[in-house]
C-alpha cells in the first residue's frame, strides 16, 4: 500500500535527503539480509510504557468512552491494540549512546528518507512513517497517536519510526489468528542501504564477517565502513 502520512501533524518527514541510522545487533542484521526488513511488536520493544497514554489522561476522556467506561479496561483495550503495531526504529543521528544501547558490537544501516519511503511503499500492510514525538501530553485519544509518541526521557534517541498497523492481527481480532511477535517484510537492501557501518567496539573479524554476508546474498556492491567512532571506543558509556 501507499506510504500514508504522519498521524500527528507537524512530525513529518519532509527532507528526502535526510540521513537515517538503524543500529542493531548482528543477528537481527542478519535477518535482515537474509529475509527483509523487520518490525517488532511495539508492547515488545523493551518499554511497558509504548504505546499508553499517562493513566491521568484516560481518566481526563473516560466520560466521552460511555458511563461503563474504567480505566482498567481502556488500559487492556489499548494494550491489545499495540499488539497490532509493529515498528521499525530508525534515527537522524549517530551516538556513542546509541551504538552502546542498540549496537555495541553490532552495525548501522545508513540510508536516508528518501530511500526508506521506497523500500515502505513495497509492503502490502498499512504503513507509516514520522518523527516520534517525545511529551506526556495529548490532545487526542488515538492509538496511532500513542504508537508515535514516547516519554521526554527518550528524547536523546531522536528516532524516526517505521509503523505496520495491522488490527487484524491484536487479540481483539475475535476470530482464530496467529500474534506473532514481529513482521519481516523484502526489501531491496542494495536500494535502502547506502552504506553499513561497523561498530567501533565490534570484534576485529566483524568487518569481514559483513562483508562476506552481503556479498553471499547478492548485495557485494553496498559499502562497508568502519564508525566514525573507531578508536574512540574508550569514550563509549
């Protein structure tokens, strides 16, 4: 399906030429080699709070959810439906707090917004792509809206995230169906990547080991490049 806009206005990707970072672990790199982009589950993404509104803001709307309404079950409603968002996590920059956090020994994909919005327009699914917006604050009770939005402590990660919103696939889907905990869909690596780059504390033999990859599954011709970082790895958290 067409790639559809931001559910928050004002966090739009609107520079194609932005560059984008997605650092990951040598396994999940792997996987992407080797069977295509992956989008986690977002209620498995490492933080409880992914995806909820602050308990104060479901009791602010919870006279317009009918004279039923709980908090308890609005809670649960919302935790079933993120069970239906599967994300992508990308940023606009390079840290040693992000190699440390997603990639200690592990690789970036580089590529830029541009590239991204092609490889998203291939896949089937209801797909999304914007700036993560970082507030407790909302003015709209929306689960797309809650998906895209984190809490202010993670602002340092300034992540630009890629979204499958598939309810079909929530535990509120009442007919029999699989959850799994994550979606990998094909891309064209050679079109998406412009460069890997190696993590500066990754062991001596990764470099090759990425190169020898790529090269075994048809993509030899994408750059691979040691982090800026590389000999600064003392100065990693």
């Amino acid at each position: 399906m067409p790639l559809e806009l931001s559910p928050q206005a004002g966090y739009e990707l609107l520079d194609d030429r932005k560059l984008l970072w997605r650092f990951m672990p040598m396994r999940t790199f792997t996987l992407l080699v080797e069977s295509g982009l992956h989008f986690r589950r977002s209620d498995l993404l490492g933080d409880e709070h992914e995806g909820l509104p602050p308990d104060d803001y479901i009791r602010q709307v919870l006279p317009t959810m009918g004279p039923n309404a709980t908090l308890e079950h609005a809670r649960e409603r919302l935790k079933e439906d993120r069970q239906g968002s599967f994300v992508s996590c990308w940023t606009i920059h390079e840290t040693f707090e992000m190699w440390q956090k997603f990639a200690p020994t592990g690789v970036a994909v580089q590529s830029d917004v541009a590239r991204l919005r092609v490889a998203l327009n291939t896949i089937p699914e209801r797909v999304m792509l914007c700036h993560v917006r970082y507030s407790l604050a909302h003015d709209r009770y929306n689960i797309l809206r809650f998906i895209t939005t984190k809490r202010p402590e993670f602002h340092h990660e300034r992540e630009v995230r890629a979204l499958i919103w598939d309810l079909e696939r929530s535990p509120r889907n009442p007919y029999p169906h699989d959850v799994t905990d994550g979606l990998s869909r094909p891309v064209d690596l050679v079109a998406l990547a412009q460069t890997i780059i190696v993590s500066p504390r990754a062991p001596a033999n990764l470099f090759d080991d990425v190169k020898t990859l790529l090269s075994n599954n048809g993509y030899g011709s994408i750059p691979v490049e040691k982090s800026g970082y590389a000999g600064f790895d003392h100065l990693l958290p």
